[in-house]
C-alpha cells in the first residue's frame, strides 16, 4: 500500500509559508520518501494568502493536495484558518498559532518552524533529520534561533 501523506501549509506573504514548506518536503526527502510540493502565491508580496502543498509517500504522482484531503493543516495566522478548512480531511489535524507560546520564542518570526516543531509531534521523522532539513533550508546565522523555535514547541506539550 502506497499511503501519502498530505500537507498544506497556509499563511500570509512574508510569514515564512514557503520556507516551512521547504523544510517540510526536505525532512520528508531525507526520509528516503518521495516528495512533491506545489505552491501559491496570490498577492502574497502584499500580504495575501500563500499556501504549499506537500505529499510524500513511496510514489507519489502529483504535488496538489486535492481538497479535503490534506492530513494536516498548518496555518501560520489564525485568519487563515477558515480559508483553508476545506483542504483538511474530517480526520485531519489542523496545526495553528494557538498552539505555541510565542512568549517563550526568541524570535516571533520563527513562528513557521515553532508549528513544524508542534507537526512533528504527528510525524515520524527524527529530530535529527529535521534538524538537517531546517540547517540546510536557513542561513547558518538564523539556526540557533530557529532550532531553539522548533525544540520549544515540539517539547510544549500542547496536544491538537
């Protein structure tokens, strides 16, 4: 059996959606898994919606995530996620802000690999390859804070 797992990661322009997609399709790449990941970008210079697909599985045929079918949904902002309710499965899991105590982040902008660290509660992937995955896709001098980010929430407890 080919199970794929599906991902949308949702947000607004320069919140960092693509990026944690990024991170995302590469833990799955370093998994051994097959990877696909599409995008859309809207007025997202603006401030608009952005949202990323990611499937990965032992095959897997297309990057879109057909709707009501997304396993998770990452929403980076609250607001987004009504807009993109109808990608999630009804046995999905939605990932969103409320999830992660900002107050405990260096950095608010590192919000987008805090919800990978509260994801990957739900995954089963090593912290070390996601660890790689978020050093390879992030300049050497945004990796303290981002890995601080994503061991925060992934330790928070918080269940979804």
């Amino acid at each position: 059996m080919n199970k794929i797992t599906n991902i949308v990661v949702a947000g607004l322009g320069g919140q960092g959606v693509l990026k944690a997609s990024d991170i995302i399709a590469d833990v799955a790449f370093l998994a051994g898994f097959d990877v696909k990941k599409s995008e859309t970008h809207g007025m997202s210079q603006r401030g608009g919606s952005v949202s990323s697909d990611i499937r990965f599985g032992e095959h897997v045929f297309s990057p879109m995530v057909p709707d009501g079918e997304a396993d998770f949904l990452v929403v980076l902002t609250a607001d987004q996620v009504e807009v993109n309710a109808a990608a999630l499965s009804s046995c999905g899991v939605l990932v969103e802000p409320s999830q992660v105590d900002e107050t405990k982040l260096g950095n608010k902008k590192s919000i987008n690999v805090a919800l990978l660290g509260t994801l990957s509660r739900h995954l089963k992937f090593s912290d070390e390859q996601w660890i790689e995955a978020i050093k390879r896709n992030l300049p050497e001098a945004l990796h303290a804070t981002n890995i601080e980010a994503f061991h925060t929430a992934k330790n928070a407890g918080v269940t979804s």
